[in-house]
C-alpha cells in the first residue's frame, strides 16, 4: 500500500530515499538561457540534488517530450536510488485545469514504487493557487486500498514550490481534500462483501465523528417516509437499504445546500442482470456517494460557509425473490408513479428519493448531486471529465470553474426537459425509469429523471439543481481515483460567496 504525506518543515533531502520525483512544466525544467554548467535547471530547490543527480536530471528532461499529456523518464542513482522527472506540456487547452492536475496524475499513475521505503515527490508549480489540485492530483494517482499479503507500506511525502522558489506550506484545505480523495478512492476500491450497505453506513459515521448528528431510515421504515425508489432497489440485499442524512452550519444561514450521492455497493443489474464483463468493477457504483461524503467531510473541517446536508442513498442492487421487477411501478417520495422497465437503471430511483427528501424535506435551495449513473457519460464526456447538468446557468459557469480550479474537470451537457422528458412516457404511470431511444442523449435523459423529481416540490422555481455524472472519471481504469471530492467542496464554497 501507499501512504501519503506532506513535508511541511526542514532542510529536504534526498538521502534514504528510493524514489525521488520532480514534476514540473517543461519550461520550468528547461535550462535557463546562457547557463552552460552541466545541470543547470530552473528553479530547483537549492540544495535538494548533488552535481551527479543534478547532471541526471537534465540528461533525463533533454530526453523527454511531454507530449500532450506529459510523460514521465527514470535513471538509476544512487541515493536516491531511483530519479525520476515527470515533463508536463507548457500548452494546454481551454477545457483543462491550468495546474496541469490531469498530467501530474498522468505521469504519476504509471510510477512502479515497489512495496516499502521511501518516496519525495516534488511539484514545481507556475501559480502558488495549483497546490491544491497538483496536490489532489498525486492523491487521485496513488490510490490507497490493498489486500496484497506483504502488509509493508511506501511512505510517499508531497514537497511543493512556487514559481519563486519558495516552498508551499499546505494548509487545512490542501491536507483534507487529499485525505478525503484518498478516503474516497479507499472505499470505492474495496470488495463489495466488506462493503455492503451496512458497512458502508458505519465507514461514512465513522469518517463523519461523533460531532455530527446523523439520522438513517433504513430497510421497511423507508417505505413508511414515502422512499419507495430507495426500497424496492435495495430490498433484496442480505443487508438492509438506507438513507443517511446529516448536516452542518447554522440553522438560521441564508443558504442551504445539500449534498445528495448515489450508493449503490454493488449492482448486478438486478432482474436485468449484467454480462459477464459488464458486473466487474461495479463496487464502483458508490463512487457519487463517496464524493459527496468526502466533500462534506472537508467542509466540516474548515468551517462550513452555509448549511450544508449529506444525504447518502445506499442499497445495493440485488437478486433473489424479493427483487423488484420488470413492470412493477414504485412511488417514489416525490409522489410519482414509476413503471420499471429497466431494473439496471436504478441508480436513478435513489437520486430521485434522495433529492425529493432535499427539497421536500430539508427545503435545501441548492440541490447537487452525485453518482456513477450513466455508461453515455463516458460516451459524452469521457474519462478525464465528469458530465454536468443544471437548471440554472449560473451554477453551470460554477461548476466548470470549480473544477478548472480543483483539477476534477467537468463539461456540461443539455439540461431540456421539453426535449428529453417524452423519453420516460410510460401508459400506466406518471413516467418509466429508462429511456424508449438509447440513442437519444442517454446521460442528459438520466439527469432529466432525477430532475423530474425536484420539479413539483414547494419552491421550485427558485430551486437550483446540479447533477454529476462522474462514471468516467471516478473509476477510468482498474482503480479508483477519489474524483469528486475536490469538485464538489469547491463548488459549494463558490455557490455560498
């Protein structure tokens, strides 16, 4: 497994090291004009490299070409035992984040540690304001989770400089939003029988402390408040469906956001059950659910700047004789009929309950919600951007420039209700769970299901709505990534300005 840490104080060196890691833009590395020393670097941190390593380096970034999304080139040393330099490219588009986070976790992702010892990586940074993201960018390729047999530990320290020189200290925001990614990424990375609904309640108290007063409705109660979408998709589970609600900040704040994750511990696809190929990795469908609780964590920790609720939808989606089925219709909390004509849709049904309960219940004025929802995501915006959709422009604009400036990068898709709501007509129902044309904007279809459930509640029209779908980047490979975490507590401090 991997740790990681921040060098906060002292001199640095590189001795006992086995990894030493310099990630930088390639003009940063580039050898200042009229400097002809071998080594001559820019901006290195004095003192951090000998002449021998110093002459390596640059024999390391002369070989190296960036190429779009940065590379990363190695030697052997001596101590440290291993160099290496990760080169991001100068030139980036107008859809990426500025402090290059997609690369640094890039170059970084294809790293070989070992299984013990010592690593530094050190991010030389074009503006003091990337720490964060250059930071939760090595979170985001370090994941934590391991069930290997050799217990031994890399202990991997993050070192930071700015355009001047000087080292970064990493404050309260920095340090949490990398420990939350990486708790993030350690739960969605864990098996599905460790991590059953129940497991998954008790992890998200944990993490939350004793601080914060948490309510569950759990198992046949939820039929009782009305959440028939949460039930019926987790009823068939060995351990109980639920929904989890806490909130932070004062009762008399003039805004009142709630944070609202899709989690589902596993889905087989119910009754329309997965291939086999399409059932791996679907631990993941949690994803939305571990985002929103590490955001909400990481504003906990630095002071809430308004109300802000979690709500955790969390079932797993099940077979055997209790399961829902095709044809069955649900009333969902919003009061809506649902005819079921997908049961692999049901990521969905938790959303709508969940943001239903947001609306109705807790009158939140900002609604954002979260989840792994839609294979069309990846279609749509691929694995490196998260999808978003919004009923109102403004938070549209926040949410792209919250994730230019937390690295987790996101693109809007149509938010059209007169376009996509025909999709869901159902003959004996208010509407169906899944779409008549797959062909037809699957991912903003998905988005309008939820959104149909936030449109009748008391106050609607003032009601601002963000929904992510952040399948893609949540799980692009093998492995988790923590996505969201970031996204999310940035999004909400800039709604509260």
């Amino acid at each position: 497994m991997i740790e990681l840490g921040f060098v906060t104080s002292g001199r640095l060196t590189t001795s006992g090291l086995q990894h030493l890691v310099i990630v930088a833009p390639a003009s940063r590395l580039a050898k200042p004009k009229g400097k002809s020393r071998p080594g001559a670097t820019s901006k290195l941190p004095p003192r951090l490299l000998d002449r021998r390593c110093t002459a390596l380096l640059t024999e390391l970034v002369a070989q190296t070409k960036p190429g779009d999304r940065g590379a990363l080139n190695s030697t052997l040393a001596e101590d440290p035992t291993w160099l290496h330099v990760g080169v991001l490219p100068d030139r980036l588009s107008r859809y990426n984040a500025p402090s290059r986070a997609d690369s640094i976790r890039h170059v970084l992702e294809s790293m070989r540690w070992g299984s013990k010892g010592k690593a530094l990586v050190v991010l030389l940074l074009d503006d003091a304001s990337h720490f964060l993201a250059a930071a939760n960018a090595v979170a985001r390729a370090l994941p934590p989770y391991s069930a290997r047999g050799d217990a031994s530990a890399v202990k991997v320290q993050i070192v930071a400089f700015g355009p001047d020189g000087q080292q970064l200290v990493p404050d309260l925001r920095v340090r949490k939003t990398v420990a939350a990614s990486r708790d993030a990424a350690m739960l969605v990375d864990t098996p599905p029988s460790e991590l059953h609904p129940t497991a998954l309640s008790e992890k998200a108290r944990a993490s939350l402390g004793d601080s914060i007063e948490i309510r569950e409705i759990i198992g046949d109660e939820l039929l009782a408040h009305g959440l028939g979408g949460i039930h019926a998709v987790g009823r068939a589970a060995s351990e109980p469906p639920r929904l989890l609600i806490a909130t932070i900040g004062p009762k008399a704040a003039a805004l009142h956001v709630a944070l609202v994750g899709k989690g589902i511990c596993f889905d087989t696809g119910g009754l329309h059950i997965k291939a086999r190929g399409m059932m791996e990795t679907m631990k993941a469908d949690m994803g939305g659910a571990a985002a929103v609780l590490g955001a909400f964590g990481v504003l906990a920790a630095e002071g809430p700047p308004c109300r802000v609720s979690l709500l955790l939808c969390i079932a797993e989606n099940a077979v055997d004789a209790r399961s829902y089925k095709p044809d069955d219709i649900l009333r969902m909390h919003s009061g809506k009929t649902v005819e079921i004509n997908n049961t692999d849709a049901e990521g969905r049904l938790l959303l709508a309950d969940g943001v239903s309960w947001a609306a109705r219940e807790l009158g939140a004025d900002v609604v954002i919600d979260a989840a792994t929802l839609t294979g069309a995501q990846l279609i749509a915006t691929g694995l490196v951007h998260a999808a978003v959709v919004t009923n109102d422009a403004a938070l549209e604009n926040q949410a792209i420039e919250a994730g230019r400036i937390s690295g987790d990068l996101v693109h809007p898709l149509p938010f059209a209700p007169e376009l996509y709501a025909h999709e869901f007509r159902s003959p004996v129902a208010d509407m169906r769970n899944s779409v008549a044309n797959r062909n037809n904007a699957q991912a903003s279809c998905a988005a309008q299901f939820v959104y149909a459930h936030l449109a009748g509640a008391p106050g609607a029209e003032h009601r601002r709505w963000c929904h992510i779908d952040l399948a893609g980047p949540a799980f692009p490979k093998e492995r988790a990534t923590g996505f969201g975490v970031a996204l999310i507590a940035e999004l909400v401090r800039r709604v509260a300005k």
